[in-house]
C-alpha cells in the first residue's frame, strides 16, 4: 500500500503476501480500528463492492508528533528534575539515589540490600 501510494483490494495483498484474503482482512480491520489504515468501498459491474485500503497518513502522522511530544516533556521534566535535584550515584550499581534515599539506606547498595 504504502509504495503504490493507493487504495489496494485486500485480494490483491493477498495475493502480493502469500496469505488468505480471510486472514488478510482480519488484519486490515484490526488496523482500521487503531486509526492505521483507511477503508474505500467502491461498486463494481455487477452490483458488488469492492472494498480498498489505504494507509492513513494524516493518523500515523499526528500519533508520532503526539507521542514525540509526549517524550519530549517527560525528558524535560527529568532535566529540570536532574538540575534541582541533588543525587548520591552508588558506586557498586550505578543508580542515582536522592540524598534522603542515601540516607535512608545508610548510603549502601539497594541491590546488595536487597538480596
């Protein structure tokens, strides 16, 4: 779909994927229902649909600007976090502790407490 750059029959991706038009088709509506691929009917000759698909660009794009934004926010967040906050790095593990979680564990490895 994506190099035709047009609606395709699921018979057609069938036959392209060496797989049954059923299980072709399970697949395509479990896609329309995420919002990744679009849905054409169209009539043919003789008074049947044929049913097009087509990848849904605009969706795909607007859920990877989202979630990179979302990422985005979330390593701010960290960064401004990180430039507030002072952090004991354990030697042994490498985790960085809050200095009230240092002293609450004596400044030893939580991984070596815990096991």
């Amino acid at each position: 779909m994506i190099e035709k750059g047009e609606a395709v029959p699921d018979e057609t991706l069938a036959l392209i994927l060496g797989i049954s038009a059923t299980e072709i088709r399970r697949i395509l509506h479990v896609m329309h229902k995420a919002g990744l691929v679009g849905l054409i009917r169209e009539s043919t000759d003789q008074y049947r649909y044929e049913y097009k698909w087509f990848i849904n660009r605009d969706f795909i794009r607007k859920f990877l600007v989202q979630h990179i934004n979302n990422v985005s926010s979330k390593l701010m967040h960290r960064i401004n976090a990180l430039g507030t906050t002072t952090l004991y790095i354990c030697p042994t593990c490498f985790r960085g502790y809050t200095l009230d979680e240092a002293y609450e564990y004596d400044f030893r490895c939580l991984g070596m407490t815990q096991n």
